[in-house]
C-alpha cells in the first residue's frame, strides 16, 4: 500500500474585488500596525477596515474555501500587509500550539511582478524545499497554516498591497471536520487533521 508521507498543498485562483477601494482603505489605517514589538512580525501588519470592499473581500475568501476546500471553514482572523520598496518579509508561520492545522490566505489588491514574491520552504532530510508564487492583481492563495513562508524584496518603485487571514471550524465542529475532511487533505495533508482534537 502506497501512501504519503509528507503532503501540502495550496489553492489559488483570482477574485474579482474593486482593488482600488481596498488599497484606499487599508492605506488609510496603514500606522495602525497590530502589534509593535521589535522583531515581531506582527509589527508589519496593519488593521484591516471591517466595512466596505474589505469586508466584502473577507465574504468572497471564505465562499471560495467552503466551496473548494471544506464548507466548515471560516476566517477567524484578518490583517493587512504593505510592503513598501526595499522591503520583505522575514520566514514565518501561523502555526497555533495545541490545535489541528488550518487554513492561511492571502490576496494581492496592490502588486506587479518585481514586488515580490512568495515562497514556502520546508526541509525534508537535508534537502530545502522552495516553493514560489508570483503574486498577481486579484489573486487568492489557501495554504496550510503551518508551512514556512517569507515574501522577497519587493524591487518596485512602488508599495505592495496584500491582506491575509486565517479560517478553522468552530471548536465544535472539528470533529465533524476529521470524520469527513473533504479537500482539506489536499491543502493541510492526509494525516495532519485528525478528530481526536
């Protein structure tokens, strides 16, 4: 019997949101930063507006992952990212300690193709494995919470616009979600979600 070892995933496909309208708003808040702890990478994130385009923008993303991936999910955090030129983002996750793997996203309202792109990396054996995506105006990308990822230097003239989030099932719906994962599997892996949690 074959069966897979290590497996992740990621979906990407692209909404169609009013950009302009999104930019406007989050840099309006942009000095609203969630947290400014040096060396935290909170410090490079910014509130996202719960109103208007943004708050459409959320809607759209979880209709995406409960059609495509498990109809269970729902974003339980949002944040925005301005990245400006000469900038990148330091090697992360958002893995949370004690609970089973979710979902991450993120959507490009602002980029072009020198501002940046986004790469995973993990390490099987000794091998480092990179993955990378260029983002483009309008896309949507669902990864797994916990897979290591950075953005490069953004080599534009310009600054780049991105809001992420994170989707899980109510508490009391994991079990209901390691009874019968759906796509699920195909983003986080086959024995990363499990209904004992």
């Amino acid at each position: 019997m074959f069966s897979p070892i290590v497996l992740a995933g990621r979906y990407t496909t692209k909404l169609d949101l009013d950009n302009d309208a999104i930019n406007e708003a989050v840099l309006l808040r942009k000095d609203m930063k969630l947290d400014d702890t040096p060396g935290n990478t909170l410090q490079e994130d910014s509130f996202l507006p719960e109103s208007g385009e943004c708050a459409k923008l959320i809607k759209e993303v979880d209709k995406v992952i409960q059609a495509k991936i498990h109809p269970l999910f729902r974003t339980y955090n949002q944040w925005a990212h301005i990245l400006e030129p000469k900038e990148q983002t330091m090697i992360h996750t958002h893995d949370s300690p004690n609970h089973p793997p979710h979902l991450s996203w993120v959507y490009y309202s602002k980029t072009d193709s020198r501002c940046g792109s986004i790469v995973w990396q993990t390490t099987v054996h000794d091998k480092i494995v990179s993955i990378e995506e260029t983002p483009k105006n309008g896309m949507l990308i669902v990864f797994p919470n916990w897979l290591p990822h950075f953005t490069k230097k953004n080599l534009s003239k310009d600054v780049r616009i991105s809001i992420s989030g994170n989707a899980k099932p109510v508490e009391n719906d994991y079990q209901n979600v390691g009874k019968d994962p759906k796509n699920l599997h195909m983003i986080v892996g086959v024995t990363q979600f499990r209904s004992d949690y």
